[in-house]
C-alpha cells in the first residue's frame, strides 16, 4: 500500500513538472537572457523577500555566485540576509 502512494506522489510530481516546463520553459529563457544582459552591461541583481522568500532570495543568490556547472565570472549580487517582522 505505501508503495502505491509513494509512486502516486511521484506520478504527480512528474505531471507538475512535465506542466511546468510546457508552460514556463519560454518565461525562463527571457528571464534568464534579461538577468544575463543585465550582468553583461556591469549592472546588479537586487535579490529581496521576506520570511521562505527571503531563504529563496538567498538560494538563487548562492546560485548565482558559486560555481555549479561552470566559472561564469563574478556577478554583482546584492541578497538582503534580513527579514523584517511585521
């Protein structure tokens, strides 16, 4: 029985995704040549959020400075570490 919902679960997970990438893969393209044509003119990335959209911010951040496929240089990268109550 919990293999049947194990693979159920992973079943959905795989429809999300296979969603995604028929309706998001052109959006990410045109975001990613945006940010890449921002870095290319010597401008900054502002990365900001408050509460899980700061440790996103944060995440796409190191993404962006550590090395994970290959050396793309120094980027001028500004993660605001903070979160503010309200």
């Amino acid at each position: 029985m919990i293999v049947g919902t194990i693979e159920a679960e992973f079943h959905a997970h795989t429809r999300v995704l296979e969603q995604t990438i028929e309706h998001s893969t052109s959006l990410i393209i045109d975001l990613a040549n945006c940010i890449g044509e921002c870095f290319q003119r010597g401008n900054k990335l502002l990365l900001c959020g408050n509460g899980g959209s700061a440790a996103d911010a944060q995440h796409l951040a190191a993404g962006f400075i550590n090395l994970f496929r290959y050396d793309r240089g120094h980027f001028r990268l500004l993660p605001s570490p903070l979160t503010l109550l309200c």
